[in-house]
C-alpha cells in the first residue's frame, strides 16, 4: 500500500501564494492518479485537484484558475501550487490516490490557514 507525507501550509494573508508538496511511495506511483484533497470543521473530505499518469489534470470549481496540481515521478512527489487564496480555502490539505476514490491510508496533512 502507498503512502504520503504532505508539507508546505501555512499561515498566508489572502491574496497570497502557497506550495504543497505530497511525498509519496511505493513502485506503482508513476501509474497511480493523485489528487489534493482538502477538509474544513463539519464538512466531509473533498477532491480539490487531481493529476493523472499523463498529466491530464481536473479542478474542482471552487479552485480551478487558481490551483495547480503538478507531479514529479522521478521524486514520486505531487505538488499543488495555490494562488489568489481566499480565506475560504482555509482547511486541512491531504493527498491520496483519486482513482476509484482514495486507497491509501490519511496521513495527517498539512493546515493551509489564509487570513483576510
């Protein structure tokens, strides 16, 4: 089974940038699509971008235009660059496979917290 270590959040006023790196494992991740997930107090865990083996990639409405998934498979590590943050975007940020819903264990992500 895979796993991720996510890094990069912060504190952030809005209209500021941030980078979120996933460092992942595992001989099959080059084949796998990953995506960046996020989650708020009282709301479920939901997609926000995902990247697939040929970099095709998909954005959920609240962040397309701003968001950018991106991976690296030599480093098995996918990125997520945000821009424009909104204090809307303020959540606990994950990465896990997105194909047929996430497979791998939750590792304890990475707090984005963007200030108005």
């Amino acid at each position: 089974q895979v796993q991720f270590v996510e890094s990069g959040g912060g504190l952030v006023q809005a209209g500021g940038s941030l980078r979120l790196s996933c460092a992942g494992s595992g001989s099959a991740f080059r084949f796998l699509v990953i995506g960046w997930y996020r989650q708020v107090p009282g709301k479920q865990r939901d997609l926000v971008a995902s990247i697939d083996r040929g970099d095709k990639t998909h954005y959920a409405d609240s962040v397309n235009g701003r968001f950018t998934i991106s991976r690296d498979d030599a480093k098995k590590t996918a990125y997520l660059q945000m821009n424009t943050l909104k204090p809307e975007d303020t959540a606990v940020y994950y990465c896990n496979t997105a194909h047929n819903g996430p497979t791998a264990s939750w590792g304890q992500g990475t707090q984005v917290t963007v200030s108005s």
